[in-house]
C-alpha cells in the first residue's frame, strides 16, 4: 500500500468562476492557484479534469455551501449535484467540505493585505478555495495521503 502523498485539489464553485487551490506536494498547506470563468456543463469538469491530470492530484475537495444554521439549501444541493457529475468524470474522490464564510474570510484576508478592490475581485475565489481546502485538511489528516484511495 503506498502512503505517497499525492496533491489534493480545493474548488470554490460560483455562478460565475471557479476557485482553485492546491495543496503542496505532500499535502500539508493549501495555496491560491487560479480561477476559471465557469462555462457550464461538461467544459467546467473538463478544465477540473485538467486540473487533477496536471498537477497529479489525488483528490478533490469542493465547498458545500451550507446555510448559518447547517442545512442545505439551493445552493447546497446545486454542488452536490455538481459533485456527481465531477465523481463520474475523475478517477479521484471528490469530498465535500462546509465552505460557510469563506468567501467572508477571503475577503478580510484581503481587505487587510490592503489590496485594492478591483485586485480583490480577481483573487477572491482562489483565496476562498484555499480556505476551503485548509478546512479540509485540518479535519482529515488521515485522509492526506491518498495515494491508494481511488
């Protein structure tokens, strides 16, 4: 059984982009990495996909956007949805981490670092992502090293 930590994948899905962030390679901290204009349907997993294949992730870990209260709304439940499909297109697990206040949290991060609003804007989703994704392996450090999980 191998135990080589394989790097793990952090989506913030929007309606209108996608966050992106990555863990390094033996999966200890989580990094802004990009953002992708959502395109709808099979483009938007295709460009996931891409993700995975280039960077030799061993999963992906997407942000479930639960109401103050736990429950899943609309959104919640468009990301599982989403996450469906995405596990029908990958050959990693897809995970679902509670993204609550992320996007909030991204923002004071950069609100602090005294970014400016349009470079806020640009950067957000992929701050979020890696929030996410820090989320994520705070709460599974068993699950880091993912090398056999497929």
């Amino acid at each position: 059984m191998s135990t080589v930590p394989s790097r793990v994948i952090g989506i913030d899905l929007g309606a209108r982009r996608i966050g992106v962030a990555l863990t390094d390679e033996l999966g200890m901290t989580a990094q802004p990495h990009a953002m992708i204009p959502r395109r709808g349907g099979q483009r938007d997993l295709d460009a996931i996909a891409e993700l995975v294949r280039r960077h030799g992730a061993g999963r992906v870990v997407l942000g479930l956007p639960l109401s103050p209260e736990g429950e899943h709304g609309r959104a919640a439940k468009s990301v599982e949805a989403f996450a469906e499909r995405l596990r029908a297109a990958l050959d990693v697990p897809v995970s679902l981490c509670d993204e609550s206040f992320s996007t909030v949290e991204a923002e004071e991060v950069l609100l602090a670092a005294d970014l400016s609003r349009a470079r806020r804007r640009e950067v957000v989703d992929k701050v979020a992502a890696a929030i996410i994704l820090r989320r994520w392996l705070d709460t599974h450090p068993q699950e880091r090293d993912v090398g056999d999980l497929k």
